[in-house]
C-alpha cells in the first residue's frame, strides 16, 4: 500500500486559513488522493480527492503538486468545528482506505 | 444522504462472552461495508471488507475465526467478536459504499466503543 507521510499536529487561530501538507513519494500514476478527517469519539467523513488536478468544494480545496509526491488540504476559513484528526490517504482500485497517522489540527478562538 | 449507523454505541462485555455489532445503510443499498478498528490515540485500522452476499476479505493479522463478519443484505453487515478478551476493548466503525452514492466516497458509521473486562 502506498505510504503518505503527514506532520502529527498543527495549529490555527479561528477565521485563518490552513494548510495541511502531505506526502506521497510512492504514488502510483492510477491512486487517488483522499483526505478524511475525524472528529473526536466519531466516525470519519469525507473531506475531498482528486487525482491530478487542484479541486474545490464546500469545504476545502485541494491543491496536488505536479509531480504528485505531495498535496496540500487548504481550509479557507478555519472555525472550531474544524479541530479535527485530517488524514491524507492513496486509493488504489481495491477501493481500500489504509489510514496513516493524520495530523490533529487545532484551533484557537 | 448517505447515512451509516451502528448499534450499539457502547458495549461492555465480560471476558470470554462475544458481542455482536451492527452496521446499517439507512437510505442506500451497501454492496461493500468495511470494518475498522481504532485504539486510543492511533489511527484507524483496516479489519476486513464484505461485500453482500459473500465471505468477508481479511487483512493480514485479522483473525477470521475470532472476528466473524456477516454482509447478508444490502444494508446490514454485522461484526461478532467471539471470546472477547479485554485487548479486544477498542472503537469498532464500520464504512460503506454502494448504490446510489458517490463512488468514490466510503460513509462511516459514528463507532461503536466496546469495553471488555
């Protein structure tokens, strides 16, 4: 399974924006790049993914670079619901999510 | 949409019993549901992957024999842990895909904690 590598913790004041890295050396030419994040005692939900290509939605963007070994989650406006566990990860075609270590974000008021 | 559910929240079982933990799609048929562990402070492990109608897919290490896994509708899956032991004691989630969702997103369930003492 291809490794992502993520720093343990971050910080930000609420309203700032956030830039959460990830690395992923390995990554195969056909593997997804999901991020989850996880709220404390609650399942994951899903973040945003993309392939090749930056992407937006209602939550956050995400920005690959062009080689593909690394991507960043940006959160535009960080509020204190945000204060999450965020995991970057690779999905192959068996549709497997292998979760790393993450990063726990927190969040200041 | 997409709402995954599990029961129960919590369970507390003694040593040696088996305790059973369901999984439900409550407004999508789940053609594959997936089983996860969490211990405090780690990330989340992947158990096995059931798709309805068949024998679940182990990860390597997972006991089939110990951690029995049932996918046999398109909404509910369910894990028995068999002889629990307290180094069972963790959060059971469980996660889905299926028809009428996006594809390429998994719908976890909130956990379930499960104490063994």
């Amino acid at each position: 399974d291809a490794k992502t590598t993520q720093p343990n913790s971050m910080e930000s004041n609420e309203e700032e924006p956030v830039h959460l890295p990830c690395n992923h050396s390995t990554i195969s030419g056909t593997d997804y790049i999901h991020w989850y994040r996880q709220l404390p005692s609650q399942g994951p939900e899903y973040v945003i993914h993309g392939l090749t290509s930056n992407v937006n939605n209602r939550m956050a963007s995400l920005a690959i670079a062009e080689d593909r070994k690394s991507s960043t989650l940006i959160l535009h406006r960080a509020t204190l619901r945000d204060a999450a566990v965020y995991y970057c990860i690779l999905r192959d075609d068996t549709d497997k999510l292998i979760f790393g270590t993450g990063t726990r974000l927190q969040v200041f008021p | 949409g997409a709402v995954v559910s599990q029961h129960p929240s919590w369970v507390i079982c003694k040593s040696g019993t088996s305790v059973k933990i369901e999984c439900r799609s409550l407004d999508f048929q789940a053609t594959t549901m997936f089983w996860y562990r969490q211990f405090p402070k780690q990330s989340l492990m992947l158990m096995a992957t059931s798709n309805e109608g068949s024998k679940a897919t182990y990860e390597q290490g997972v006991e089939k024999d110990k951690f029995l896994i049932n996918h046999a509708s398109l909404t509910l899956s369910t894990l028995t842990v068999t002889s629990a032991h307290p180094e069972d004691s963790s959060f059971y989630i469980c996660s889905a895909r299926g028809i009428g969702t996006d594809s390429y997103e998994q719908y976890f369930g909130p956990g379930t904690r499960l104490t063994v003492t």
